[in-house]
C-alpha cells in the first residue's frame, strides 16, 4: 500500500466519530456472538446426532440428549456473559472495578442464594451420575411423573392427569426411576377362600403364556410369568402375587391387559372373585347362650317389612 492509500484511508476513517467507530464495534461483537451461539448450538447438536447414531442403546440415546440440552444452556449462558462484557468495555465501563464488586456482592448473595446454589450443583450430579433422563417415569421431591426436561436447576415432570411438576433440584434427596433398563409388572390376584389355589395358579401362567405369544404385548414382556405365590389371606380372598419382566414404561398396559384377559379366563374355569364378605357377630351371654338378632329387610321387592304389616293391620284401608 503507497503513501497516497493510506493517507485516504486515514481521512476516511476520521469522517467517522468515536461514537459511531465503537457503536460498529459493538454491533460486531454482538454478531459475533450471535455467531458463535449458533455455531456452538449446531456442533453440539451434530454431535449428539453422530453420537445416537452409532449406538442402539436407547438408554443411552436418552441420556445423550439431555446432555446435549444442558450443554447447549451452558454454551449460550457463557457466550452472553463474554459478550456482555466486551460491549461495557466498548462503552468505556471498566469491567475489573464490577468484577470486584460483583465478588464481593457474590459473597454477600451467596448467603441469601443457598437454595439456587444448591439447585445447580444438584442438577450437574444428577447429569453426571445419570440418575434420570427425558422420557423416564420417576419420582422425586415428592412428585412423580414423565421426565419432560432436566436441567441444571429444575425438574420438569408431566403426571398421568396431565398435571406438570417443576421441581427445584436442591429439594430432591431420592430419585426413584421406575423405567431404568426394566420394570417388573406385579399383579396381586384375589380368589375365594374355597377355590382350588394350584388350579388358579395355573390359570394365571395359561393366560400370562398366552401374552407372550401375542403380537402387540409379545415384545413388551421380557420373561415368563413369575409367580410368587400366597402373598395374604386377606378379610375376603387369598391374595396370589404374581409378576412381569417388562420393557421399560411398559409395566402399567402389561398388568392392565394381563388383569382384563384373567378375569375372562377365570370366568371360563368357574374360579370365584370374591365380594368382600362380613360376618355379623351378636355377641355371647355368659352361660354361653347367645341372643337372636332380629333383621328387617327393605320392601325393594313389593314385601312388607315388620313396620309395614304391623301398620296394614291396624289400618285395614
């Protein structure tokens, strides 16, 4: 570049006032930014995509995903940051005066602030140890629910009603995830006391045989039927336990679909469901005798009660 070009680029480049020179800066930083948003958006998104692709694992496919949330949330939070400092520069603010300020200020909120603090160190071990993932049905902080979105500082849970929880994750002590690898379906059955226990028992396996070989629910049943046996003799029935291996988030329709096809099957083999039953005790002298108990039946079918008779006779009309 000659003496004469530069000389003209310098008179040009003095048309322009401090003012205007550093609004081009800034709306250069913040394309930038902007930028590099997008940029940092679209490589963590490619890579999750490389990633899921190479693997079978739906687990692990879930557990990528929530990652690649989180990880573009971080990337977007630091990349504000760094750009709003750069723009007080431009501004003429020093940044090293706020930044002292803001430690000390930082300390001072840190007390008022525990619980977020506390929200976000929370919500990375829950990321790191994989506790829980978009998709799984869990129950934490005293909510249950599908997992909607996880991050650094709330739980976002969505109920069977609709109902959708946010959960800050200083608040959660035990996570109970109830679609990790496999579900077990458990079913507690309820027959009368006079029916044959072993011919129940082998009613419920016919039918639970009968699922695995059907089309839909084949594939969500991942062993035979186990069956635990007597779990209770409750007031009315003898409860029989039984339970499914399921896929994950399945266990729900198996023991639905395997209670509707039972009561069928039972209805074929005669086997009894019970009622609940109650027995009325009208106590005992102490010679042993016990005393009558008198009962009145409602008039549901055109019979008269006691009252009624007695009433019917002395009036004849």
């Amino acid at each position: 570049m000659d003496i004469t070009a530069f000389d003209s680029l310098l008179t040009a480049g003095s048309q322009f006032s401090p003012v205007m020179i550093a609004g081009l800066r800034i709306t250069l930083i913040l394309v930038l930014a902007w930028v590099g948003v997008r940029f940092s958006h679209r490589l963590i998104r490619g890579f999750r995509v490389y990633v899921t692709s190479n693997t079978s694992d739906g687990e692990e496919v879930k557990r990528i995903e929530t990652l690649g949330r989180v990880f573009r949330y971080i990337a977007s939070v630091v990349i504000s940051l760094v750009t709003g400092i750069l723009v007080l520069g431009e501004l003429g603010v020093s940044v090293a005066p706020i930044l002292g300020a803001a430690g000390v200020v930082g300390v001072a909120v840190g007390f008022g602030a525990q619980s977020l603090v506390k929200d976000y160190f929370t919500g990375f071990f829950l990321l790191l140890e994989n506790q829980m993932r978009q998709g799984d049905v869990v129950e934490a902080g005293g909510k249950a629910g599908v997992v909607e979105e996880i991050t650094l500082r709330y739980l976002r849970m969505r109920d069977y009603s609709g109902n959708v929880h946010f959960v800050p994750n200083g608040s959660i002590t035990t996570v109970t995830n109830m679609t990790r690898g496999f579900a077990q379906a458990v079913v507690d059955v309820g027959v009368a006391y006079r029916e044959n226990l072993d011919a129940a028992m082998n009613v419920m396996r016919e039918v639970g045989a009968g699922m695995r070989t059907d089309p839909v629910f084949g594939p969500k049943i991942l062993d035979d039927l186990e069956i635990a046996g007597v779990e209770q003799w409750a007031d009315s029935a003898v409860i029989l336990r039984c339970r499914f291996k399921v896929a994950p988030i399945e266990q729900w329709n198996v023991r639905r679909e395997f209670l509707r096809r039972l009561k069928f099957a039972f209805d074929n083999a005669g086997i009894e469901i019970p009622f609940p039953h109650l027995t009325l005790y009208a106590g005992q002298a102490k010679d042993g005798s016990a005393p009558s108990l008198p009962i009145k039946l409602e008039n549901t079918a055109g019979i008269l009660t006691d009252k009624q008779e007695n009433t019917a006779k002395e009036d004849p009309r």
